[in-house]
C-alpha cells in the first residue's frame, strides 16, 4: 500500500505541511502493515458515537490538527472512554479546549491493552543521513536517555544490537512478569527502516509510544515529519574501486613542484624527507631557479620533465594552486598532492580557490590529496612527504589515516621507537579523496594489519560505514574521532532528533561498523600497538604474572570489570605449577612470585599457561629495573596464538628497556586498568568478527 502513502504525503505537501498528523502517519504505517490503535477520525459528534459503537468500549479520543504536535499537553488526549455519553462529553471537551485552532478532527481509536512503552524514531544525521531510535518509553527515554542508534538501513543483527544495547534491555527479556515479543519488535524495527529508504521524503519519525506485548505489539501514537527529498549519499562518481589509489601508494615517480635546496623552507623539508628516506622511485625536483637538489636534475615545470609522472606534490602558495593543478593534468599527471595551506580552512576565498582546483582535476578525471596536508608516508616503498623532517621509520604493519597534517611528523619522533607504521596518510580538507577513499585501498594493503583513523568529521556518511563494515572483519579500525560536541539547533518537532547528539551517533555508527572507538590519543596508540603485535584472545580466560600483590589484584578487578575473567587452569597443569611454585607463592591465577619473580620462572610458567583451554591471554606485571632481562626469554615462547601484554609500573624510567620489549613484540603499557581494558576491547572485537562471519555464511 505504498500507494496510499504517496497519496497521504502529496496532499500535506500540497498543502504546504510537513508534519503529518497521527491518523495520517497511522493511515501509512497501516499500509505497510504496522500494527496500530487505528486512524478514525470523527467529524461530528454523531460520527464519533458511531466509530465508537463499531470498535467498541474502551476507546482513546485525540485531536487531530495541523496546529499541535503534542496533543496530549494541551488537554487533546481523553483515555478510557467508556460509552457513547462519555464519547460525547470527551468530544466536546476536546473541540473547546482546542477553539480557534485548525482542527482536522478527532480521532477515535481503541484503547491498546496495558503493555512496555517502547519508542521508535527516525531522524536526520547532517554526516549519516537517516538514523533509527530504539529505546524504552517514559522516564527511560525522558530522564537517562537510553537510546540506541543505527544508520538506516538497518540489518538484522543491528535490531539486535540496537535491542540489546539499552540498559532497560533486560525488562524486554522478561522481568516481574512482564516480557516483549522482541522478534515482532525487530520486524517493526527492519520495516520502518525500509520505509525510510523507499520514501526519502521522509524526514523524521516518532512511533511514542509502541506498546509491546508478550506476543505482538502495537503502535500507540506516531507522527512523521516531511522534508526535502534526500539527495543520494554521497558515493559520487568517484567511488573507486578498493584498489583505485593503489599507485598514490606505491608510486614509481615523484615530482615535487616547489622543491626548494634552501633548508628550512617546507619545498626543501619535503624533498629531503624523500631523498633521505631513498624512496624506491624517481623523483623529479620542479624548481625554475635550480639546476638540481641533493644532486637530482632539478626542471622549471612540471611539463619538462620527460616522463608522466605518478605523484606530483604541490607545494606552492595557494594562489597558484589553480594554474599548477591544470599543468599537471595536462601532462599526465595521474595523483596530485597539495600540501599548501591557505584554502578553504581560512575562508570564502580559500574555498574559491579549492573550488577551481577540484573543477580542473574532475575534467581530466585526475584525483587530488589535501590541500592542507602533510601527504603520505609509506614505509613499505620508503616514500616520506611529510612538510616536517622525519627521523628514520621502521617498515610496520599499522596504516594510519589522519585528518591533521601536522599530527604526522611530530608525533612519529617519539613514537617510531615502539610502534611501526606502514602507511600514514593525512587527508587534509578533502578536497576530493577522503577519509574513505584511503580507508578501503589502506585495507587492500597486505602489509597493513590494522588501520588507525583520527577523524574530526566523515564526508562520505553512509559509504563510510558500509565500507568500514566490510573492512573490519578482516582488519580491526581504532577511531579517534574529536570535536565530541553537540551538532547544535536541532529541529524539535520530533522527541528522536531532540535525543540525537551528535557524537552519540558518531560512536553507534562506530559500533554499527565494527569499529573500535578510541577514548583519546593514548588509547589509540595502545590499541595500535597491541592490536598490531599480538594475536586477538578469542576467549575470556587470562592468566595474570605478578611480581606485586597489588598490581595483580587491580588486574584481576580490572579484567572482571571489562567483561574477562581470570582463567581456572586444568588440574594437571595446576600440578605442574606447583611444582614451580616456591612455598610462599598461595594462588594459581594471578601468580605472585613477589621478589623472586624472575625472567626463567615467567617463562616457565606461561609455558604451562599456553597449554591450558582455559587461556585466552596473559597479563605478566614485570619489574622495570630488571626489564632487559625479560626480553630474550619472552621471545622464546611458543605462545600458540594467545596475546600477551606486559605491565610495566614506572616504565617512563626504563625506556630504552621498553623499546627492547616493544621491537620484540610484546606491548608493555603502564598500569594493569590499560592492559584489561586492551585485551577487553581486543576480544570483544574477535567475538564479533566471529558472530558477523558466521551470521554471513549460510
Ligand atoms: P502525544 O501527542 O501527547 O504524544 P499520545 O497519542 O502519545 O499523545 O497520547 C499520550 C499518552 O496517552 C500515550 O503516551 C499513551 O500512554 C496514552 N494513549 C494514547 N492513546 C492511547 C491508546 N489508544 N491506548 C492506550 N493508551 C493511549
Ligand atoms: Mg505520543
């Protein structure tokens, strides 16, 4: 009946309203089977009396008027209403109370039988477009805003999720009596969905209340608010394919236009970081004035170099970005990089010119990096772009997509040393490439295992989180996003939009897509680091090494906290421990050695921890002053698969011992919260993998 929809939207917008009234929005619910309390509406008293007498007693009386969107608030809502005088009554209340105002009626509907209040909405996302809200009714909704978020459209294991996120989730389940048909509330969920996406005119939504029952629900109240058709999301005609950029990667020639032999100038910054890194291609300097740069035959233009080249760094002021931009498409050029600043970032006129850029490189069909960007590092081809001088890189399996440029070379100084990049790619203002378009060729990537993404904003909405669905159940994503504030004015005629904050939908959008949300930098990096070196636990059971009492109780707190739990070793692999124990060591899990925790008995012991079924990763709390000692034996261990992160207390005093451990592959982080909480986020991501795989596969 989606017919009967078209009709009912094409009349209010004729008349120039968005807001479509309850018998209306019931009337196309009903269509596309959504059960409800019903849409009748009386003109009259006598018409009143009659729907009544045909649905019988209890009914619900309930002005209708273009005018009011919360009909109860006024007095336009009478419950319970059990004979045809009570019918009349209700009725004339309702038309006094609401005099002068434009009514379309009253409508006359049964009363829903008592059930749990549920509420299901659909607003706008500026970044996301539609989203569906699920949460419970009254004072759930009202006072602790428990509420979850999807991106529409919704699958079927995201109702789950949006269900079991909630924290009334468990009065759905069955609590005191009461209990919710969850797979009828999950049909009402995918379906309304699914008008959404049939009807882009349809802006927001609010079912409030539903009712659900032990078998079956029915919705109580619904308003749908019109707005402009939404435009397609933005996949454009450039959605490349996963390999599209592959050559802005791995380029064989690179010219960088603003090449300078003048130290300290950023043409000269850029050039070196090539040159001294030995990029494994040919690179042309573009500079009129110079004959050649670090012994490389330096051209006036880029069109008198005599190849084509890959790549062509810009790094001249913005005003000439246009005209260079142009040169390069017209000789072949296949990626250009501006890593100028001065665009749109400083205003209208930066935006102009960006405007012109992005014309010229869409007529040749030629894709465009930046501007305001620091361009890309790999290690992988030892190509470094960087605008600041960057010490020598290791080549790692950690790609990371940055929005700030100068995030890039600052921080890498310091943390080259325990963690390995192979891609660093900063994005700038994406002008044309964006944060997903380097996300899918980055995880094409065989050297990258994981992907790290500090984001301020997404441009490419639904394609972003279809992409990042896909990625992550082969290589897990960490999120930094920032400018956690909310998105401002807010249209409230809907109770959803009111309750959507901006970086709320950012992190269900994240949890929509498998991706793990970093709480700030330091998380980021500790995930990186752990995620990159170490297998993932694929079950909860970890085995705790202690040298400190202490430190292994907060441990043992903090996995049981996370959602882990200490692992209960098989009786003969306790046997074989005890023999290893002295006497003075009492528990098996966490095993505390105290001072005589040494490098031989840490390995010994988690080498009776690997046997066990029981142990899905190993927490080992070293001693920072005998740290070194660690390192060769650790490497020694055939840890069949399970991961293993060190806690090292005070580990800023034993640095250099700490790069040791880190080039041999075991994370050391400072306190025992950070390793459960690591190895935490690290199973929860197996399990879903495993659950989404399975759920895939037939
Ligand atoms: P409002 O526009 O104020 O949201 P509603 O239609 O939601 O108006 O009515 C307010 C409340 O009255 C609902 O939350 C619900 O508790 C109750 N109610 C409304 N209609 C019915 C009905 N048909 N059956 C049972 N309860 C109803
Ligand atoms: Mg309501």
């Amino acid at each position: 009946m989606a017919e009967q929809a078209r009709v009912i939207m094409g009349q209010a917008q004729a008349e120039g309203r968005a807001y479509l009234m309850e018998h209306e929005s019931k009337a196309i619910l009903e269509g596309f089977g959504i059960s409800t309390t019903g849409s009748r509406v009386a003109r009259s008293e006598e018409e009143a009396v009659d729907i009544f007498q045909s649905i019988g007693a209890p009914v619900a009386l309930k002005v209708l008027s273009p005018d009011v969107v919360h009909k109860s608030d006024a007095g336009g809502v009478k419950l319970d209403v059990k004979s045809a005088a009570e019918v009349r009554a209700a009725f004339r209340e309702i038309s006094s109370a609401f005099q002068g105002k434009k009514l379309a009626g009253i409508s006359v509907q049964r009363m829903a039988k008592p059930g749990i209040e549920a509420i299901v909405g659909v607003t706008q996302d500026a970044t996301f477009g539609p989203m569906l809200m699920f949460g419970l009714g009254g004072v759930f909704v009202e006072v602790l805003k428990d509420v979850s978020f999807r991106s529409i459209p919704i699958t079927e294991s995201d109702a789950d999720e949006m269900i079991e996120e909630i924290k009334g989730s468990v009065l759905l389940r069955g609590f005191r009596g009461h209990s919710a048909d969850i797979q009828a509330l999950k049909r009402l969920m995918l379906l309304i969905s699914d008008i959404v996406v049939k009807n882009p005119q349809i802006s927001e939504m609010d079912l409030n209340p539903v009712f659900l029952y032990p078998d079956g629900y029915t919705v109580v109240d619904a308003r749908i608010i019109l707005g402009e058709p939404r435009p397609a999301q933005p996949s454009a005609k450039h959605a490349p394919e996963a390999s599209d950029l592959h050559d802005l990667f791995y380029p064989k020639s690179v010219a960088v236009i603003g090449a300078s032999a003048t130290p300290g100038k950023l043409g000269w910054n850029v050039f070196t970081n090539l040159v001294t890194h030995e990029f494994k291609g040919r690179l042309y300097p573009i500079n009129p004035k110079a004959d050649q740069i670090y012994g490389i035959r330096a051209y006036p233009r880029i069109s008198d170099v005599p190849e084509p080249v890959d790549v062509a760094i810009i790094l001249v002021s913005a005003g000439m970005t246009p005209e260079v931009v142009e040169e390069c498409c017209e000789c072949g050029v296949r990626y250009i990089v501006v890593e100028s600043a001065g665009f749109a970032e400083l205003g209208l006129a930066g935006k102009e010119i960006e405007l012109q850029m992005k014309e010229i490189a869409d007529k040749y069909g030629v894709r465009l990096l930046g501007p305001n960007c620091s361009g890309i590092i790999n290690t992988h081809c030892s190509m470094v772009q960087s605008i600041g001088l960057v010490d020598a890189l290791s080549k790692g399996n950690i790609g990371l997509i940055s929005q700030a440029g100068v995030c890039a070379a600052g921080m890498l100084w310091g943390l080259r040393h325990i963690m390995d990049f192979g891609i660093i790619a900063t994005i700038g203002n994406k002008l044309d490439i964006n944060e997903t378009d380097i996300l899918e060729t980055v995880s094409t990537d065989e050297n990258i295992d994981v992907i790290c993404m500090y984001l301020e904003s997404v441009k490419a909405g639904r394609r972003f989180i279809d992409s990042a669905s896909r990625i992550t159940l082969q290589k897990p994503i960490v999120v930094l996003k920032s400018g956690r504030t909310e998105a401002g004015k807010k249209a409230v005629a809907s109770h959803t939009a009111s309750l959507a904050g901006n970086d709320q939908i950012f992190s269900e959008v994240f949890r929509q897509s498998g991706i793990i949300r970093a709480r700030d930098y330091e998380h980021m990096f500790n995930l990186a680091r752990a995620i990159s070196k170490q297998p993932l636990p694929d079950r909860e059971g970890v085995f705790i090494i202690t040298y400190a009492g202490s430190l292994g109780v907060i441990a043992a707190d903090a996995i049981t906290d996370n959602g882990l739990q200490l692992a209960d070793l098989e009786p003969e692999l306790k046997d074989r421990l005890k023999e290893l124990l002295p006497d003075y060591v009492g528990g098996m899990n966490p095993v505390d050695y105290t001072f005589s925790q040494n490098a031989e008995v840490v390995k010994k012991t988690i080498e009776i921890g690997v046997e066990s079924e029981e142990v899905g990763s190993f927490i080992v709390v070293l001693q920072a002053e005998i740290l070194e000692s660690y390192v060769e034996s650790l490497k020694g261990i055939d840890f069949k698969g399970k991961p293993i992160i060190a806690c090292v207390a005070g580990k800023e005093f034993a640095m250099p011992e700490v790069i040791k451990m880190e080039k041999a592959g075991i994370p050391v982080f400072s306190t025992p919260e950070e390793v459960a909480d690591a190895l935490a986020i690290m199973h929860r991501h197996e399990r879903r993998v495993k659950r989404m795989r399975a759920a895939k596969s037939p």
